[in-house]
C-alpha cells in the first residue's frame, strides 16, 4: 500500500485503525474513530478490560456505556489482547502509560514494550502515531531504531509520527473533537498522513516541524501549569505567613483586564500529566548537562503542599488545645479534581497518609471514588451523612466535587480546614482555608 492508497483510506474513514492501551486516553481515541466510520480495534494487554468493552461496560467516566456498546454491537469498534492483529491495522495509536519510576526518572518501558510489539508485525504501508507524553527524542531515538531493524525505510514502506494527547477527565467543554490536535511526522510525507488521519475526528490539527517539536508543545503546555501551580502555592504560603487570605488576593489580582491569569493553590498536584510530564523534560536537560530550574523549583514546592496541608491541621489543632494524634478526621474527596473518578497522583492520598502516620483516625467520603489504595492498604469509602460529618472531629475539603454543599458541612461539621475554596464567600469561626 502506497502514500496516496493510505491516505485516501483515511479520507474515505475505511481505514482500520489500531489503538494500543485503552485507558484515559486510549478508549476515547478508540470511540471517537468508530464514531465517525473508522473500524478500530483497541489492544490491551488488561483482559478484564477487554472483557468490559466486548460488554459494553465503560471503565472511563467520560465514555458512556450505552455508546460504547451501540459501538460495539454495531462491529465499528472490538478489543483485544492478541497483538498479532497488529499487522492488520492501517494506522496504529499508541497511547501507553509514562510514569515515574521510585527515583523520579522517566519510566518509557511501556512504550519500549509497545513498540516491540508493533515491530512484529510492522508492514508496509502502515502508519504509527505515538500519544503517550513522553520527553524530547523518544520517537526518534527509541522507537526508530527498534522500527529500522525490520529492514522498512521511515516515510516510504511505513510512516512515523507524534501527537501529544489532550484529554482533560471531566472536561466538559472541551472533548476530543474540539480540541486541537498537534501533529509532527518524522518525514514530512508521515506528518500529511497524520494530519489526514486526525482531520476526521479533530476539527482543528496543528502541524508542527518535526517530532522533537510535537513532544515539548506537550510538555510545555503542562510545564506552564505546574510552574504557575507552583508560584501561586508559594504565595499561598507567603499568605500564610502574612495572615492573609490567599484567595481573597488571587480574586483581586484577576480583575485585571490584562497581563495576568488566574491559577489556585491547592493541597498538591495531581492527575497523569501536570505533576510528572515537567520531569520527563527536567530529566531530558540534565542529561544534557543543562539544569531547567524554573521546573525543579516548582516541582519541590507543589510535592510539599500535602505535608503543608498536615501542617496546617496540626497547627489548626494546637490552637484549639486538641492533638492530631488520636483525632478523628474526614476527608471529603479523594480524586485529583473535581467531578471525575480519577485518583491518579491525587495529592489526597498523599494527605490521608500523612495523617494516619501522626496517629489521626482518618475516614473519607468521596461519591465518584468507593475505594481507594494507601500504601498497601484499601481504604473503603463512607456513605454519606449528616451523622459522618457531625462525628468527625475536623472535616478536611480536598477535592470540591459539585455535590458537597457548602453550608451542610459549615452547619455540621466541628472544625473545616478548606483547601479548595470551597467556601468561597463565606466566614464562620470553625473555617479554616488554606
């Protein structure tokens, strides 16, 4: 199969399209091609999500699970574990997991393990795209060399590209299809195939230089966050410091028509991408004998924030002549953000464990997350009641989902310790904000 043949399948929507990892970003990817014509097989190596899917069961708040089995039932979408139905697939979208590792490195072994995979079965005539953020170089200098060895030339018997995923969980405004897609080809011949796939389900894509320029766009969109992130913390904590109202400050400050935008302190980072994704490219820098400083600074304070949090209820605790140590206290929320299931990197459990490690009695309610893991443990959620809040000797906001009423926790609750401006407007003598 020629450049033209392939790129006249994607115009036509009758290619068949491959995505390989199917969580947060993979079964979205997945439903979108199906949704539009494309017939896309998803490749996992979870059974138990392949299973989910052959049923009809999404595992991802923002895919409906009527939708998804509509999908199904109707053969535009299937799942797999068998990866040797790789060489079928036209165009091949890897969307991996890139953790840390124990030491803060960049863990790439997933999408080493993906590309060996991929390389098989690579054949000509196929298109791979790499999604899962990762640093500078990785397309190139990981993936390639891996490719090159099957004896196929890059941009001629196969094509190679990187486009930073986008997913925001619980993002309501902002879905797949009206989010721009940035593209960037190893030859220019894989970026116009790229661009030709994309442009069927992304009104909008970006074409970029090279691929090198596509994985820092990523980088750099989330690097901003965290930065920010990490200079309203520490005004935050100045604000502490001064007996200020951080918010108070931050509200005032947005009013300018110009020159400002607002961020929000918080507990911590969490989520997949602000509190890793800036450390795959500090990573990158140092290797090149470079220090990227802003990143590292941000990165020190926004880690912090959860043992400040703790801090501050010890402290909190003091002044009213109480002990943390045998305290009972009620985590509201335990996902990374508002209105989402998601608990990936949430500051909370990081929180959770803290306080259980000063001897405090710690419960949570969270009505998006019925359990969740703290170290090697599984800690059952609350059901929610009056009754939760009024025997808690101090209730702790860490996620403001839509669902917490602010004046239900202010009339029952003992102590509030609010770190999410929750309580935005108003004052009682037992809140605490941040």
């Amino acid at each position: 199969m020629n450049f033209q043949t392939l790129k006249d399948k994607f115009k036509n929507r009758n290619a068949h399209v491959g995505v390989l990892g199917l969580g947060y970003v993979g079964l979205p990817l997945a439903c979108e091609f199906a949704r539009v014509g494309f017939f896309v097989t998803g490749f996992e190596v979870d059974a138990a999500k392949v299973r989910s899917i052959q049923k009809g069961r999404s595992y991802i708040a923002d895919i409906d699970s009527a939708d998804l089995k509509n999908l199904v039932a109707r053969h535009q979408l299937s799942a797999t574990t068998d990866f040797q139905k790789l060489k079928g697939m036209d165009a091949i979208v890897i969307c991996v997991p890139t953790p840390l590792n124990k030491t803060k490195d960049p863990d790439v072994s997933f999408i080493d393990q993906a590309a060996r995979k991929i390389t098989q079965t690579l054949r000509r005539g196929q298109l791979i795209v790499l999604e899962s953020t990762s640093y500078p170089g990785t397309t190139r200098e990981s993936i390639l060399p891996l490719f090159k060895a099957t004896g196929l030339k890059a941009g001629k018997d196969y094509f190679l590209a990187f486009s930073p995923e986008r997913i925001d969980p619980g993002n309501t405004r902002y879905k797949l299809a009206n989010t721009p897609k940035v593209v960037g080809g190893l030859t220019s011949a894989c970026r116009e195939l790229t661009v030709a796939l994309y442009s069927q389900i992304v009104k909008q894509v970006v074409p970029v230089s090279s691929v090198e320029a596509a994985e820092l766009t990523k980088l750099l969109e989330n690097t901003f966050r965290a930065v920010n992130i990490g200079l309203v913390n520490e005004i935050m904590l100045i604000c502490d410091k001064l007996g200020l109202n951080v918010w108070e400050v931050i509200e005032a400050a947005a009013t300018k028509p110009y020159g400002f935008m607002p961020f929000y302190p918080g507990p911590g980072l969490g989520g997949h991408c602000i509190p890793i994704d800036p450390l795959y490219l500090s990573w990158k820098m140092k290797s090149l004998n470079f220090t990227a400083r802003f990143i590292d600074l941000a990165g020190e304070i926004n880690s912090h924030m959860p043992e400040f949090v703790v801090d501050k209820i010890a402290r909190t605790f003091n002044e009213r002549e109480k002990s943390l140590k045998g305290a009972k206290i009620l985590i509201l929320g335990v996902a990374y953000k508002a209105n989402i299931t998601d608990v990936r990197e949430s500051p909370a459990l990081d929180v959770i464990h803290l306080l259980r490690a000063s001897g405090a009695d710690v419960s949570y309610h969270d009505p998006f997350v019925p359990s969740v893991r703290i170290g090697h443990q599984q800690l059952k959620g609350k059901p929610w009641s009056i009754d939760l809040l009024r025997r808690a000797d101090a209730v702790v906001i860490t996620t403001a989902h839509q669902s917490f009423v602010p004046e239900e926790i202010l009339r029952h609750a003992k102590l509030v310790i609010d770190t999410r401006n929750l309580m935005r407007g108003r004052t009682a003598p037992h809140l605490v904000r941040l």
